[in-house]
C-alpha cells in the first residue's frame, strides 16, 4: 500500500501528467494507492472510490460515477459543492 497525500501539489502540468502515469502503473501492477487530494479533476481520473470528507466527516463515498450520477452532476466539483454545503453562488461561477 502507498499512501500519497497532494502528491501533486506544486507540480506544473507536465510533472503532473508524468505523477499521474505513475500512480496508474503503480494501480496496474496491484499496489493499493490511497491518494489525498483537493483536485477533484485528479480524483475523477485516478480513484476507482472515493470519499468526500467535510470537516473530518465522511459526507459521501462511491465511485466517481456512481457520485456525479446520483446527483446529477457533471462534474466532481459539483458533487464535493453539493455534498459540503458550499455551492458556488452564480457570480463565482462566472
């Protein structure tokens, strides 16, 4: 098991992309990966489950499909909004 907690945090975009290509090798060879991130667009692409945690608490858990489908949304951001409470108002949106 490896635990990374924001591995990604700092990185420009192509240190990023080549983190990511790792943590995905690392997946397919069979090493259990638990990754803590605020980067929804990571978690989408890189966690088979997930856990959304709002002030220490569990608030929702699934795979990122089974959390965009059950609210609609089209997006993890969307889901982490919806799920802690903090919706964006239209004018931080745009």
């Amino acid at each position: 098991m490896l635990i990374l907690d924001e591995p990604t945090l700092g990185l420009d975009v192509r240190s990023r992309h080549h983190m990511w290509e790792h943590i995905r090798s690392l997946c397919v060879e069979g090493m259990t990966v638990l990754l803590a991130t605020n980067y929804m667009d990571e978690a989408d692409r890189l966690c088979d489950r997930l856990t959304i945690v709002d002030h220490g608490r569990q608030v929702a858990g699934g795979t990122p499909a089974e959390l965009k489908a059950a609210l609609g949304a089209s997006s993890l951001d969307e889901v982490f909004l919806q799920h802690t409470g903090h919706a964006l108002r239209e004018e931080e949106i745009a």
